[in-house]
C-alpha cells in the first residue's frame, strides 16, 4: 500500500491539489494500491478558489514506499506565502529522511525550502516566482522552462497542470510506462507540453494525438517495451497492416516508427537505472536489448 499525503496550506490552489491526486486516485482505480490523504494545521482550509476543504490535524504513520505533496497557494511572492508551522516542516524532512519522497507543485516549492530540502538540489517553481525561489534558497539550483524535476526524492513540479505531468512521473517510474498510459488515457490527456527533454516521458511526449490505432499501438509497446515486437505481430494487434500501422504511427507521432518509439522508451528506463546505480550493460539487458552497444550508440545519438 501506497500512501500519498496531500499537505495542504491556506489558500491552495485547487488544481495543485485536485490533478496529482485525480492522477493517484485513477491508479487506485485501475487496481494499484494508493490511498490518499489530505493534512492541514487547521481543520477546515480555504482554498484560492474559495472551496473550502476539510482535512484531518494528524499525520499518519508513513514509509518508505509513501509520498508527500505540497500543492501550491495563492500569493504573489513566494515571502508573503502562508506561515508553515514547525510540525509540517518536521514531516516532511522526517519522511525524506526515512527513505520516503516528497514533492511539490508550483509555491509549494517554497515548503520544501523552508524545510531545508532544496539546498544541494535541482528544483523548478511557477516561472513568476522561479527568481525569487532562487534568491530565498542559493543552495538550490532552480531550473527555469521545465515541468518538473526530481533529484534525490525530491521531486517539484512547474505549477497549475505539470502537478498533474508530476504524477504520472512518479507513477511512470513506480508501475512502468504502461500504467502511467493508462492513467493519462482515463484522465484524456494525452498532450504533453511544453518541458526540457529530459524531464519529459518518452511515453508522453509522443501521446499527443487522437489516434486511437497508434494509442492502441502504443499501449502494446508501453507494456512490452522490454521485449521483442516484430511490426507484423503489432500491426495483426490493432487491426491494420504493417504499412497502414508505419504511416499512422509516424504521422501521429512526428516521426517516429514503432521501433523507434521502443527504443525511446528502452533509452529512457536504462537512463532511470543507472541513475539509481545500475551498469549499462545491466541496464541494457533489463530493458531488452541483447547487445549492450546498441543502448551505448542510442545514448551517444540522444547526446548529439
């Protein structure tokens, strides 16, 4: 079980709140443990939107699978933000510590700081307020025109809707491309906007058609990504021929053939492993490639 909590702050910004946990909540939905809860100072919270929420003063017992998110607040400096109080600051660097991930949306940024999270880290905020966060906390390294960013469990987010591109990086990253796909597919959003490359999933990036045969497509590879999938038996999948499939898949997708588009999602999980300390030729083999120098020449042409 999953536990994702949803600390919340004066003046919140609905959609902060309501896309992550509109993401966790579908993939609850579609059978993967997440249970969601919201923790405030107060027990009734005034959002931005003038909604009131009602939330619960005390914190559960978290681990390390769990997750923390800040969603952002109206205001128009990061220093006239809402006093944060000693005990939510104290969670959130006790959960971290504990091996758990925290995350923020747009000022939410700011709590993060205030916890001394940020020092040592690449983080993103709302571009209004991007120079101010990198004034308030030198430490930091702010990255400007990105949907979001994740260093260490850290993981903040650009504001408004990249909350929701924010959850489904962690979903992608927790059950694989497949399952994020399939959350993005229920909530209808395929677009990905714009991001800097890295930060942004293969899986999205190239979703922002309305094709229903290549989404079918792409639902196969997704979930075989790591595994042989000649064009005939895909194209057999969805119903058409390989020809048909090639031309609608390069179209919808600007560019790329199926092929292309497993290797981009293959480059993309070997990146995620050796990041979390893996060789590349044991990336290479966990995601499908037989031959190491293959993931070597695709990473030597991303670079170029």
């Amino acid at each position: 079980m999953s536990h994702v909590v949803f600390l919340l702050v004066p003046g919140v910004h609905l959609l902060d709140l309501a896309g992550p946990a509109q993401a966790f909540s579908t993939a609850a939905d579609l059978g993967h443990p997440y249970t969601l809860s919201y923790v405030a100072e107060r027990p009734l919270v005034e959002t931005a939107q003038g909604l009131p929420l009602v939330a619960r003063l005390d914190w559960p017992a978290l681990g390390p699978e769990d997750l923390i998110v800040v969603p952002g607040w109206r205001g128009h400096t990061l220093a006239d933000s809402p006093a944060i109080g000693p005990g939510p600051l104290r969670a959130l660097r006790d959960h971290h510590a504990g091996g758990g991930t925290v995350a923020s949306v747009c000022a939410g940024a700011e709590a993060l700081g205030r916890a001394g999270m940020l020092d040592g880290r690449r983080c993103t905020t709302h571009h209004d307020v991007q120079d101010e966060l990198a004034r308030r906390y030198p430490g930091a390294t702010v990255i400007r025109d990105v949907l979001y960013t994740a260093d260490d469990r850290v993981v903040t987010s650009a504001g408004i809707a990249s909350g929701i591109d924010l959850a489904l990086h962690l979903v992608a990253t927790r059950h694989g491309p497949a399952v994020a796909a399939q959350v993005a597919r229920d909530m209808v959003v395929y677009a990905r906007r714009n991001g800097h490359e890295p930060q942004a999933s293969a899986m999205l990036r190239y979703r922002s058609h309305l094709d229903d045969t290549v989404h079918r497509a792409q639902d196969l590879l997704d979930a075989r990504f790591d595994r042989p999938l000649p064009l005939s038996t895909l194209a057999t999948a969805v119903g058409v021929s390989e020809r048909t499939l090639t031309r609608l898949f390069t179209r919808a997708t600007g560019g790329l053939t199926p092929l292309r588009y497993q290797q981009a999602l293959r480059l993309e999980r070997a990146e995620h492993l050796m990041s979390h300390g893996a060789t590349v030729d044991a990336a290479a083999r966990a995601v499908g490639f037989e031959d190491p120098r293959m993931l070597r020449r695709l990473r030597a042409r991303e670079v170029v």
